[in-house]
C-alpha cells in the first residue's frame, strides 16, 4: 500500500485483526488486533498502548505487511519501502 496523502491529526494504521473486531473501540482496548501506526512510528498490539516501532513513514512510502505461519505460532513484519521495520510477533 502506498501513502498518497497525508492528513494533519490522522494517521494510517495497518495490521491484521480477528474477523468480529469492533472498529469502535481503541485496539488497545483489549481488542484481538495488531498493527503499525505509519506516520508515527508506533506498533498496536492486542491490550497494548502504542510505543515506539521503526522509522516514521512519509508521503509515497510503500507499506508492507507480512504473515507467516510456521506449525502453531504466527510472525508479523511490517516492511516500508521494502525494508523491514521490524519483526513483531
């Protein structure tokens, strides 16, 4: 996914989420969710606040989401430019 526009006081967030995910409620809210927050550096896990993860991501940075299943546990990676910002998960 590319960023074609960026918005003051709003950000992107991308991630994976259990499939009844309410989107009304904060992630951090104990929701089945994880996720990046793309402009401001931040990783989303479930029943987690936001902290620091990886480089900030600026107007036409390719973002890229990665799932890997591997027999009974599952790794989440997150790529900008297709760079890895980090592992997680």
């Amino acid at each position: 996914m590319q960023i074609d526009a960026i918005v003051e006081n709003e950000d992107l967030i991308v991630g994976i989420a259990a499939r009844d995910i309410d989107f009304y409620l904060h992630p951090s809210e104990g929701l089945v969710f994880w996720g990046f927050i793309c402009c401001a550096a931040k990783k989303l896990g479930m029943g987690e606040e936001a902290s620091a993860y990886g480089e900030p991501c600026v107007l036409h940075d390719k973002v890229g989401v990665l799932l890997e299943f591997e027999k009974t546990e599952a790794r989440l990676t997150f790529y900008r430019n297709k760079v890895l910002v980090c592992r997680r998960w």
